[in-house]
C-alpha cells in the first residue's frame, strides 16, 4: 500500500479503499436497524391521524378505546405540557418547541392530513388497529391551503393565529402564513443591472420531494418504574433525540439513554423527532416496553419532505460574460410550522459566482402541508436549479461556452461571497476543469438528445463532536463515536484512528456509542460527522500518543524531548536510541497497569472550518418527443473533496446525489387533490428511480485540501444533489430548444410543452 | 379471518359460494395483500386457489393455448412455445411490477383486480382470450373483454372463479405485441397500455386485427374501429394516422396523480401505432 | 380462530410456526423467528427490502402469507452465507462499497443471487431491470452494479 504524508503522519490508510467494518453484518442481515430492537413484554404503539388537512379538535374520547382489552396506554395532547416559544438548531435548519411539541401531537388543530391526534399501546397489532378505531375525535374541518403562493395571499386560510412575519419593519399588525422575511445584500445590484449588457429574467417551480429512506422511522422505549428510560431508534442524532424527549417529556436529560440504531437513511429526514416522544410518554403510561414503526404511508404524510417553492430570478451579465448583478427572490413552503431551510437557499443561490452585487430575499411559508425537514443540502438545490438555468440562459445568450463561463465568473479563493465570509481556497474552477477534460464532454449527440452543466454549492458544517479512542490490553484499540454512522462513517474514523496511531486498520474497531457512553454530539448532517469525527480522533490519538511518550519517559528515564511518537512506536531520540528497543502501542499495553493504568484518548471539540464542497455535474439525456419520457443517457459529478479519507464512499455520495437529484427533476413530487389530501403516499407513485433508471454514474474526485482540517477533508455528502436539478433542466433545453421552469420536468409536462411548439413528432 | 386452501375447484366454488362475509380468492396475492394492509378489503374468508392443477398449468388446447388462472408472470416468461405463439401476451403478464412481483403475480389476478390499467388484460383482449369461469352452475365461457365491467366490477357471480384462459390457435403470418407508457422503466402503473393483434396475407397486407386500450377509460377498451382502420392496409403512413385517430378517438380518461387527459389520448395514439408496427415485423417474420 | 400450524424449511432447517390469516411472511420471518436481516419499507411489494427465495422463486415476502408456505422452501439473507465463507456477491458488495446505510443490502443480494442462478453472464442492462424492483436511495445504484457484475465474473470462474 502505497503511503503518503499528511498531519506530519505517515498515511497508510486514509485515501484507500478499505473494507467497512460493519459490513459483514449489514451483508448477512445481522445489521440491526430501527425496527429490528425487541423487548420482553413489549407492546406496539399505533398513532392515530387526522383525516383532514386543517381541523379545529373540538374533542378527544379515549374512553372506548382504553377500554378495549389488550389496550395498556392512550395517549393525547394531554399527556405533553405546553412550550414556550424557543427556537434551537435542528440540523441546518431552526425548530421551535411550540411547534415540535405540536407537531408530536396535535393540540388546538391538526394542521396537515396525517398529523398525529392520539396514540395508543396495546398487547398485539391487531388491537392497536382496533383501538385506534375506537378513539372519538370531534373535529371541526376549516378551508386549508397547499399551495405556497395562494398561502401567501392576504385572504388564504390562516394556520396560526399568531404567526406575524418576522423581518420586517414595522411589524405587521396581522398575522398571516408567511412566518419570516430574509434577504442578503452585497454590493448595488440596482446599479449592477445598469453595467448589464443582457438581463434574464425567469420565475420557476420545484414540488416538494421526500428524503425516501428505505428505512421507516422506528422507536423502541421502555420507561422504568423510578422514570429511567432508555431508547433505541434509528435517528441521525441520538444526542438531539434525547434533548427533544427530555424537553417534550420534563425528563432530566441524564434520565434518559438512548441508543442509536443502525439507520437506513436519513438524508435530513431524521434529525427530528416523531414516534420517540409518543414511544416514551406511552412507555411511561404502560410501564411496559413499546414499540413503534411507522408504515410508508405515514413516513410520506407525518415526516418531512423538503419544500417545494417559487424562485425569481434577474441576472445580468455584460457582453464579455462577466456577472455584473444578481438577484432572487424565494417562496418556500415549511409545512404546517415554521421553519422552511429557505435561509440556505438565499445564501447559497449565487454561492458559486464572484459576483460584485447580489440581493436575495426569502420568504418561509406555513400551508396544510407536513412540517419539511432538512433533506440533503436543505433549500440550496432549489435556489441554485433557478440561478444555473438562468446562467445558461446567459450562456446561450452570448454565446459563450457554458463551462467557460461558469469559469470566467467562478468562486475562488478570496472571493466575497454574498452570504458573507471571504472564500478559503475552494474547488469550482477545478471542477470545472475536471468536467471539461473528460470524454464526455466531447461526446456526439444525436436529435432528440441534450447535454447539460450545472454547478453547485454546500457549506458544510462542524459542530459539536466527541469520540474516544482506547487501547485494550492486547493493542487493540476500541473507537468509538456518537454521530450515527449512515455511510461509511464507522470505516472512516478508523481509518483516521489507524493511521494516527501507526497500528493495523482491521485492529481498531469502531462502534456508535450511546448518549451514556460519551459526552454530546450534534447529529450527523451538514456533512459534519467525518469532517468533524476525524478531527475529534485526531484529538484523541494526539493524547494517547502525548501519553505514551510520558510513559516511555518513566520507563527509560529520559526528558521528553528525547522520545518521539512515529510509526506507531516510541522511539528515543538522539544518543538514547542506541540503548532503549522502541515499544509499540500493544508493548505499551502490556505493561498498561504497570505504568499508570488504562490507555486511552477523549477528543471533545467544537469544530470548526468546515470548507465548502463545490461540484459541477454533466448530464446527457434524450426525449422522446412523442411521449415526453426523459431518458438519462451519461452522468459524470466532479466534486471537491477536499481529502477523501475513503475514496469509495466518497464517491457513493456524489452518486447517491446525482440520483437523487435526477428523481427530483424528473418524477418525484408530493401530489395533492382539491381536498387537500396526499395521492401518492407510497412507493408506486411517489417516484423515486429504481436501478433501470439510471446510467453508471462517473464520479471525478478533485482535492483542493481544506486547510482548516489536519488532513484537508471536507464534507462531502450535500453538494451531490445541488447541481442534478439545473443540469437535467439545462440538458433539456439542448436536447428541445425549450427552457423548462417548472420541476418535475414528468412526461405530462413535456409533452404538452412539445405539443404547443408543434414540436410533439420524431 | 379464515384460510383455506382447497384442491379442487368443486371444492374452492362451494368455499366461495358458502361464504357469509366477504369473500376473496388468493392467487399472486400482489394486489389483495396490499389492500389488505391498507385497510380497503377485510375479507372473512381467503381461498387460496394455487392448489388446483387447473389454475396452474399451461397447455395446448384445440391448436391454442390454455393458460391457469394462478400461472405467474415469471412461469410464462420460461414458456418458450407460448411466448413463440403470442408474444404481446407474455410481454405484457412480465411487465406487471418487478421481478419479486412477477415471482407471484398472475394473468387471473391481473384480471380480477379489476383495474383498468392492468397490463396484461389490453393483450389478453387483442389476442381474443377467452376467460373460463366456474361457479355453482358450473362452468362457462367469456371473452375476456366482458369479464370487467368497471373498476373493481366484474362479471362474475357469487361462488364464481376465474379457472383459465384459453388463447386461439395462432394463424400463420400472425403475431401480437402490447406497449405500455410510465415515467419510469419500470415499476409504475400503466398510464396507457396498447396491446395490438395482427395478421398478414402473403403480400403483407394486414387481414386481420384487434387492438385493445388500457388506462383511458373505466375499463380495458377493445376497440374495434381501430382494428378496422388498419385492416386492408400494409400499415402505411396513412394507415397509421388512421389508426392513431381511431385509437385516440375511443379513449375517455381521466385526469389524475399518473396523468393528464391529454396526455393520455396523445400518447394512447402514439404506443397502438408503435405496438401496431412491432406486431406487424413480428407477424412477418412467423 | 385459531392460529394457523405451519411447517416449512427455512434457510434448509426443518421450522414450524402459529400465525395468524393476515400475517405476511416478512411478519413471521421477523416477529415470530426473529430473522430480521428481511427489512419492511413498505409493505406493498414497491421496494424488496423482504426479497426471499420461495420454492427457488424470487419474491417480496411481505406479499406472501405467512399460511401458505407450509411445506415449502424458503430462503433468506441469513442463509446466504454458508459457515464462515461469505457468499462471493456479499464479498463483492463489501469490496465494491455497494452499500452506503445497508437497510436495502439484504433484498438487493437475495435478488442477485436470484439473477445470477438463471443468468450467469448478466448485462448491465439486466441487472438493472432484474433489481428494479429493489429500491436504494443511498447508492444511486452504480456500485450495487459493478458488484454485482464483479461477482458473475467470481462465480462463473466457480
């Protein structure tokens, strides 16, 4: 194998593609993910919801069902207290507890078809069913509103009584379903417009879309009689997790442990909470294990899609290409509560581009729709779908090739960006690059086929992350980490960990600790937990290694500046070297309780630095102008990495992504009847692409290192699925001569685009 | 709720027949179950007709094919000889669902799902199946294209079960080919389905046709008008404008989550003369 | 009424269980003999997470009672592995990095092992219409592919 030096370490691993270490239990089934935790004497719980998109709950009878044999626990809104108004992080977004607890648990109204009205715990599945049945709700059903800009009509139905936009002066007098106003200003783009030799202007639509874990969200509680509670679920963050509960239940936050599952998929979509709350209180009730699953009907109308939205966008551009103004203008829908991630989207929109005057303005918007939660770079993808098909339009406008420029007006080291910071060394241009040598690039088109780029950009985040790493008597070393491993996490750190401390990858063991086991972790999500859990083991290595050198001190009786840590052994330095035989990390556990006891690291930091990820995709794709299908003919990402400690999963991000964005595009969006019920809660039509769908998708990793990491990695996981939605939509227009603003670009939508330019014939 | 699981179908009709309460055949189990879950059907009694041998073999019959009711789509997929004879027909009971569901599914419970979107049902219809029904009387015959009345509606009586199908002999010069439009390649419910039947002379001229239409209107569509614009013809542009209009002309869909109206009719056009064409190279080359 | 008697072979063990009419066999295969590598996201045959070999046919055990497989042969992920020797498609999936979180691994190798019995030599294309039916939302497929490939190469060399 071959090694390179980073950190002033020798890397035999980070950089190569090395056997996961879950996963031969994740290839034989042994994996054991949320719905696979059972309890003795454990109950089911069964929520029942509410029927109608926006309802007064003028009552609740509990009394039949609780009277059903096998039934041990109902509960309702009464059985959680009331939140002041409080807003927390939650992923990239904001929550507020007045609004978590009432989307737990409808309180005055449920506010979207499927919001949780009562829930129960009973003996079998079977009389769960029947007990929810039996449960009486009087329910005064109000006009509802779905769509994002009929919501924000002055006359929409109102879902929140105090809900006063927020972001604008003087505060309004009366409230209305457009909770927020943000917006970012750089430079004069009034006056930028002036110095524009072309300006392109265009409104677009994107449909809500759902995250689509194959996984259904899943809780198992059980609640002793002295209150203790323990938890097992499959979440993004059990730290997050067991703040909420503690919060929604009046727990001590040390009361309560909770274990993270194996978790399959989150993708933003489980970085809050929904069944864990109602598990406890009705464990709590019980005094029994209980344990809920969510059906898929339930996981598409209870848990969070991302927003759909309206974006305007005005750029403009001088004849030579140069992006002189740029500015948008953001609707997104939050659900039934506040909190849409439109903040993202107006700071990502123009992220990718030095551009001297930008405005966005964003508005979040509540509508009888589930609460979004955060999904894969939250409101970016929808925001710079609009920016890239305008640059393109520019593009074609003036003639100039859409990479170059996208490269004469690219982000680079030094750049202001509009959002704020000034930009450390970032990889638009290389990615760029990078797509433009390859093959593809070049490639022919027939009729009816289209090419298309688009750029993209994610922040990416830090935070707050502990691990620990310890050395067990044989040498071995125990990992552990307490951000749920969803991708390759668990490979990562150890392979961090193993070259850190100069021992075998395959002796490191990693595991996902319990909220008992270490001390807090934000959850995994901004692409923070291999960014942010290798600086951590890092952090926990340099100890160990500090601690060994003390040792070695002791044992040889020299000053600590004649030893060194290198290559997995203590060396003395200098004229001692002759004398003293190096000892390795398992010589020294052999003597562990010899000289000073257990070995072992803590890394406990708030990291920061996270670089930005740009990314540039390339999309072939062919219509057939009859049908209006779109077939994806060749896909190539190019991603800044940074460093990928793990080339392989890396680039199973960029590839998930691009799929990802490729349904968005093209099919998935949550469709609603005139009665404001979902018609697509499940997998048969809710779109997400299967296997035949899609080409392979050619995955280019480019690494401009971040210099704020000890090894120059960057998140990874977001960016993939910002650029899928502008390239597709761009590849379209070649491929048609027509400019699509409206997403799903579905067979039904094109063909009828087809059909009026008389285009509809092969 | 009661199983049972009879092996002969006296025994399965007299079960169905008997019944107080609703009252479900199983056969793939690919819709019931489903429905089951989600709460649309609570059956009392479930028969399970896999047992009896008539449901579940293929056989020639009079120069035809006879076809069990609970033969899956995977087990005609492997049926060199019938997939030879009536190749539209095979092709559409494989495009009902994914490989798991084709492992189950059969041309019997396509049928009795009652969907009008069911694929195989537009290609049973152009080849001029025949469904073989048994019920107390006894049993009886019904071309296939009357066996659905509407959604969820079927002709059949209480006690009565879809026992087979029985597909003409095949005439020289002759083939068969359904088309299907979703948005994805697959796993989709048909948003239109065609299925085409046609039969050539010597000089290639098309004698004999029938063309059936899935998922534009309450119920699978034969349509004969279709059928009749390309008869005399060789399928030439003309022939196959005319069988567009025709076939557009027959459609009375809906507007819902897999398409609009529009877009159904357009498209209903486009896949008969497609499928038209791949029956016609089909038939030349037989 | 009472529980259906059911005695079948699972994974080549002689097994006997009670379910109720309603049970699927995925609600057996985890609930009663706690073989949960078979996954449930969506209980109507639209994702194979439940892929399982029924008599030798590929099938999505959440659409199959729990009452109609007495006397049959099931096979699931736990059975892929003979003794401490992975299955090459497991080996390959595990060298490949065709799985990201792994809920939809176990019906992805069930449906390849299914795939490469009948077709030893598969093209892309086949593999991707045979696992259609197999949802992953993680992979956008491209390794769960070359995996499968690499493993037909492994397996035709025997």
């Amino acid at each position: 194998m071959a090694e390179t030096m980073a950190n002033g370490q020798s890397q035999t691993y980070v950089g190569t593609r090395t056997i996961r270490p879950d996963g031969v239990d994740k290839v034989t089934g042994r994996a054991r993910f949320g719905a696979d935790f059972n309890l003795p004497g454990q109950l089911i719980g069964r929520v029942l919801r509410s029927p109608h998109p926006h309802a007064r709950i003028l009552s609740i009878d509990t009394a039949k069902a609780e009277a059903l044999p096998g039934v041990k626990a109902v509960i309702t809104r009464d059985d959680f207290a009331d939140q002041s108004s409080e807003f927390i992080p939650a992923g990239e977004m904001m929550m507020n507890y007045k609004d978590v607890v009432r989307n737990v648990m409808a309180r005055e109204k449920a506010l979207y078809e499927g919001h949780a009205v009562a829930a129960v715990a009973a003996t079998s599945v079977a009389i769960a069913r029947r007990a929810l049945k039996l449960i009486d709700v009087k329910y005064e059903v109000l006009p509802h509103v779905i769509d994002v800009v009929e919501a924000m009509r002055p006359d929409a139905p109102l879902l929140h009584d105090d809900l006063f936009t927020a972001g604008v002066e003087p505060k309004p007098e009366q409230p209305s379903n457009i909770a927020k106003r943000v917006e970012i200003v750089l430079g004069d783009v009034e006056a930028g417009f002036q110095k524009a030799d072309v300006i392109v202007e265009r409104e677009f639509k994107t449909a809500p879309v759902h995250q689509g874990y194959i996984e259904p969200h899943a809780a198992l509680a059980s609640v002793s009689e002295d209150g203790a509670t323990e938890l097992w679920c499959s979440t993004q963050g059990h730290f997050i997790v067991r703040a909420h509960c503690a919060r929604l239940l009046g727990l001590d936050i040390g009361r309560i442990r909770v274990t993270a599952s194996e978790i399959g998929g989150g993708f933003g979509g489980k970085t809050v909470v929904y069944l864990e709350p109602l598990a406890i209180a009705l464990s709590r009730k019980a005094k029994r294990p209980v344990k809920m699953v969510m059906s898929r009907e339930e996981v598409f109308k209870a848990s969070g899609p991302t927003s759909g939205a309206t974006v305007r966008v005005k750029m403009g551009a001088t004849k030579e290409g140069k992006f002189v103004a740029g500015f948008a203008e953001l609707k997104y829908q939050a659900g039934a509560f506040q909190g849409s991630p439109v903040q993202p989207g107006v700071m990502c929109a123009y992220a990718p581009y030095d551009i001297e005057n930008v405005k966005v303005i964003g508005y979040d918007v509540v509508s009888n729709r589930p609460k979004v939660a955060a999904y894969r770079a939250p409101g970016a993808p929808i925001s710079e779908f609009a920016v890239e098909s305008v640059v393109d339009e520019i593009a074609k406008k003036l003639d100039i090739d859409p990479i170059d420029l996208r490269m004469q007006n690219a982000a680079r080291e030094g750049t202001k960006a509009a959002y704020g910071p000034k930009l450390g060394p970032i990889g638009m241009e290389e990615t760029l690059n990078a797509i433009k040598k390859t093959e593809h690039w070049n490639a022919p088109l027939r009729k009816w086929q289209g090419r298309g780029v688009a750029s993209g950009f994610w922040f990416n985040i830090g935070g707050e992350t502990s691990a620990s790493l310890t050395v067990n008597e044989d040498g071995t070393v125990s990992l552990m980490a307490g951000t749920p491993d969803i991708g390759g996490l668990r490979a990562s750190l150890a392979m961090v960990a193993a070259d850190e401390l100069g021992v075998p990858y395959d002796k490191v063991r990693p595991i996902i600790g319990d909220t008992g086991s270490l001390g807090f972790n934000f959850l995994t999500g901004g692409s923070r937990s291999a960014f942010s859990g290798s600086m951590a083991i890092v952090e926990a290595a340099k100890q160990i290694k500090t601690e060994l050198c003390a040792r070695a001190c002791k044992l040889w009786d020299l000053k600590p500046d004649q030893v060194e840590f290198a290559g997995g052994q203590v060396k003395a330095l200098g004229a001692a070297a002759e004398k003293v035989k190096p000892m390795s990390i398992a010589d020294f556990a052999k003597v562990a309780g010899k000289t000073g006891g257990p070995i072992g690291g803590y890394g406990r930091i708030n990291a920061q630095g996270a670089g930005p990820s740009l990314g540039t995709h390339l999309v072939d794709l062919e219509v057939d102008p009859e049908t209006g299908r779109v077939t994806i003919l060749k896909y190539t990402v190019a991603q800044d990495a940074g460093r990928a400690i793990h080339p392989s999963y890396v680039e199973g991000q960029f590839q998930g992504g691009a799929v990802q964005g490729i349904g968005w595009a093209l099919n998935e969006e949550y469709i609603y009847g005139a009665d404001g019920k979902l018609q697509n809660a499940g997998f048969l039509d809710y779109r997400m692409p299967v296997a035949s769908d899609v080409p392979m998708i050619d995955a280019i990793l480019v690494e401009v290192a971040n210099p704020k990491h000890p090894y120059g990695v960057r998140g990874v996981g977001e960016t993939p699925i910002v650029p899928p939605l502008g390239a597709i939509a761009n590849a379209m227009e070649a491929a048609t001569g027509i400019r699509f603003t409206e997403l799903p670009m579905s067979p039904p939508k094109v063909l009828k685009a087809l059909k009026e330019r008389g285009l509809n014939k092969v | 709720m009661r199983y049972e699981a009879p092996e002969s179908l006296e025994g399965a009709v007299a079960l169905l027949a008997g019944a107080t309460g609703e009252a479900r055949v199983l056969a793939g189990g690919t819709d019931l179950l489903v429905q089951m879950r989600a709460d649309i059907v609570d059956p009392e009694l479930i028969v399970d007709i896999k047992k009896i041998a008539e449901t579940r073999a293929v056989t020639e019959e009079q120069g035809g094919w006879r076809i069990g009711a609970a033969v899956t789509g995977a087990e005609l997929k492997e049926h060199a000889r019938l997939k030879q004879a009536w190749p539209g027909v095979v092709e559409a009971a494989n495009l009902i669902g994914s490989t798991q569901v084709q492992g189950r599914a059969t041309l019997g419970g396509n049928l009795c799902n009652g969907s009008p979107a069911a694929d195989s049902v537009p290609a049973l219809i152009a080849a001029g199946a025949v469904a073989t029904l048994a019920g107390p009387q006894g049993k009886r015959d019904l071309p296939v294209e009357d066996v659905m009345l509407g959604p969820r509606k079927l002709a059949l009586r209480k006690g009565e079960i879809l026992v087979s199908f029985l597909l003409p002999p095949r005439p020289p010069r002759s083939s068969d080919a359904y088309l299907r439009f979703i948005p994805r390649t697959e796993m989709d419910i048909a948003v239109v389905g065609a299925g085409v039947s046609v039969t050539i002379d010597g000089a290639g001229t098309i004698t004999a046709a029938r063309v059936s239409l899935g998922a534009v209107a309450a119920r699978v569509l034969l349509v004969p008008e279709a059928a009749r614009a390309i008869v005399g013809s060789r399928l030439d542009a003309a022939a196959q404008q005319r069988l567009e209009t025709a076939a557009r002309a027959a459609c009375q869909p809906i507007d819902d989550k897999r398409g609009t109206t529009e877009f159904r009719i357009d498209v209903a056009g486009v896949l008969t003369r497609r499928a038209a064409l791949i029956a016609l190279d089909r038939a030349r080359a037989n | 009424m009472a529980k259906h008697h059911i005695e079948t072979t699972v994974n080549g063990d002689e097994i006997e269980f009670l379910c109720e009419t309603e049970e699927t066999l995925l609600d057996v295969l985890r609930d009663t003999l706690h073989l949960t590598g078979s996954k449930e996201g969506c209980a109507s045959g639209d994702c194979g997470a439940c892929s399982v070999m029924l008599d030798g046919r590929l099938v999505c055990s959440c659409l199959v009672l729990g009452c109609e497989v007495g006397g049959r042969r099931v096979e699931t992920i736990e059975g892929m592995a003979k003794g401490e020797k992975l299955h090459p498609l497991q080996q390959r999936f595990l060298e490949h990095a065709a799985l990201q979180c792994g809920i939809c691994t176990p019906g992805f190798l069930v449906a390849s092992k299914a795939l490469l019995e009948r077709t030893p030599d598969p093209t892309e294309h086949e593999i991707r219409y045979w696992l259609a039916g197999n949802l992953c939302r993680c992979t956008g497929y491209d390794k769960i592919v070359s995996a499968v490939m690499d493993a037909a190469v492994t397996m035709r060399k025997g």
